[in-house]
C-alpha cells in the first residue's frame, strides 16, 4: 500500500501543480451550473429538486474523464517514463490503481465543489435531501466506470489527443448510440438487439439515479464495467512490456 500511496501522491501533485485540474474543473463547474439554472425547467417548476442537474451527468462524464484521464499513460509512453516506472518493487495492478485512483480524486473534488447547488436549492427551497445524496452516490459509481475507460483508452496510444479523441468517442457510444432513445429505434426490426444496446448503455442505468434511486443492478452494472476497464488497463500495458 505504501508503493500505492507514492504513485497516487505523484499523480496528485501533477494534476495540481499543472494546469489540469484548474482549467477543467472551473470549466466543468460553469458547464453544470449554467445549463441547470438557465436551460432547465428549475426555476419553471419550482421544486427544490436536482433531478436535472444529474441529467446532465452522463453527457458531462464522458467528455471530463477522458480529459482528465488523457495523460495518465499517454506522458508516461511517449516520454519513456513508463518502462522505469514500471520496474518499480510493485505489481503493475497497483500503478493502474494508484493512477486511477488519482484521477478519480479529480473528478471527485470537481463533485465536492458543486456543493454550492443544493446548499442553493436549501436557501431557496426544503429539498428532499434522499435524492440529492442518491444521486451524488450514483453519480460517484458512474464518474469511476468513466475514469477507468480514460484510463485504459490512455494505455492505447502515446500522444494524449488521440486519448481524448478516442475516449470521447468511446464514451459517446456508452451515452448517446446505446441509448434508450436508440434502442427504441432498434426495437421495430430487432428486439433482441435493442435489449442488449439498452443494457451496455449508460442511460438506461442511471435515469434511476436522476431520481435519486440506486438499484442493486445498476451499482453492480457500473461496479463490474470499472474493473473491466481498469483489467483491460493492466492487459494493454502488459502487453506494450514485451
């Protein structure tokens, strides 16, 4: 754990004392904040409710993660780095989690700082406060699967915008072409498949979550995609060894 600990403060350190975590958190912030107070039905509704701010999450987290994620592999595979990193007294499993833990740290301090919504939603409203931690919970599970999908698109290429690009892309295909709204489409000439697109997506699994709702399933289904891409993660680098 001590090999993990020196990793992850690394990786920590250079997300802080670089321009990363402060230019996109601000940028993720001003994004979340402005959509859910001028673009949703807030204040039309008037309900003290963050069912659409988490609406947006999906959409959010595939763009944030693999931007976050970009360099974690990337800078080490282009600079050489990784070779001397990776001879380290530790197991290659505990480099891939110590850089995806320190990722997924970013990703949570941009989570903390949106405080400042409900803390509003408590001034201008008696908000049901079940939902809004269900849905910080939800939207936690879900931010991990991204990160480990930023993690393991890294590992695959050494320049860090084709990372992004790829993990972009990768992402959209989780939120947007295995949707619900797709699978609908898919429904009339195959059923099977459309149950099956819907399944993979990431929508189907957290409009719960929307409501504050966290089934078993759908922790389960985020909790197993996380450890798949952070194994794919660990094959891809090992297989760059030999």
């Amino acid at each position: 754990m001590n090999a993990v600990g020196t990793v992850y403060r690394r990786e920590v350190r250079s997300y802080f004392s670089t321009p990363i975590a402060y230019v996109f958190i601000p940028i993720q912030l001003a994004i979340l904040s402005f959509f859910f107070f001028q673009f949703s039905p807030f204040f039309a509704a008037e309900r003290a409710e963050m069912r659409e701010f988490f609406a947006l999450m999906p959409l959010m987290l595939f763009i944030f993660a693999p931007a976050i994620t970009m360099r974690l592999w990337s800078e080490e595979l282009r600079l050489g780095t990784s070779e001397i990193l990776l001879t380290l007294p530790m197991r290659l499993r505990e480099v891939v989690f110590a850089k995806f833990l320190a990722a997924f740290t970013v990703l949570c301090v941009s989570l903390v700082l949106t405080g400042g919504i409900p803390l509003t939603l408590a001034w201008l409203g008696n908000p049901d406060w079940g939902p809004v931690i269900g849905g910080y919970v939800g939207t936690v599970l879900a931010g991990a699967m991204f990160i480990s999908l930023g993690c393991w698109v890294s590992a695959l290429s050494e320049n860090q915008v084709v990372s992004l690009l790829i993990g972009v892309a990768a992402g959209m295909v989780l939120v947007v072409v295995c949707s619900p709204g797709f699978a609908t489409y898919l429904s009339g000439s195959s059923p099977n498949l459309a149950r099956i697109v819907e399944d993979i997506g990431v929508i189907s699994h957290f409009s719960s979550v929307e409501r504050g709702v966290i089934a078993l399933g759908d922790v389960v289904y985020f909790l197993s995609g996380t450890v798949l891409f952070l194994a794919m993660t660990i094959t891809t680098i090992q297989a760059k060894r030999y």
